[in-house]
C-alpha cells in the first residue's frame, strides 16, 4: 500500500483529530498493517480493517482501495476498545 496515494475522507479526518491520532500515525499502521477483516462487498470499494501500531499503541484503520486509481481511501481511525476487541485486537468479542 506505500506506493498508493492516500486520501483521507472527512470523517477519518475528524476522527483521528477527535482521538489525537495523526496523519503520521495513519501512514505508519498503512506501511505495517496486517489484516483483521475483510469487506469486499462495500461499495463503491471493497474494503478492509487493518491493524497497526504507531508510537506503541494500537490502531484500527478502515481503508477502501480503488485499484483502478492506485488509491487508497481511509474511511476511519479508531484505537480498538477491550470492551469490543479480544487481546491482541485482531477478533471481536463474541
């Protein structure tokens, strides 16, 4: 993914200023990411949840990629919660 353009939609912008997480950050769980969930009927692009870490923290980011333009789209940022996600944040809670 580090050689697609990165656009960052409106609401991952609020978010990650709501929740102290930088672009930086973002760009740092894309290099490094592993997947957690997959989503490949979301349109207009599929979809997935990927798993970082920035600055020892843990950080799920949801991005779409439009293989067509080479970009990839950050839909939201978020720490996972342990109240929602099992250790390791990689599957939810049943």
């Amino acid at each position: 993914m580090a050689s697609q353009r990165v656009i960052f939609r409106v609401h991952a912008i609020q978010r990650m200023f709501e929740r102290s997480i930088s672009e930086q950050d973002v760009h740092e769980v894309l290099r490094t990411a592993e997947v957690v969930e997959m989503y490949p009927d979301d349109i207009p692009y599929p979809s997935r949840l990927l798993l970082g870490w920035s600055q020892g923290q843990p950080i799920h980011v949801v991005v779409a990629e439009n293989d067509d333009e080479e970009t990839a789209i950050v839909i939201t940022v978020y720490e996972p919660d342990d109240d929602v996600w099992e250790p390791g944040f990689r599957r939810r809670l049943r």
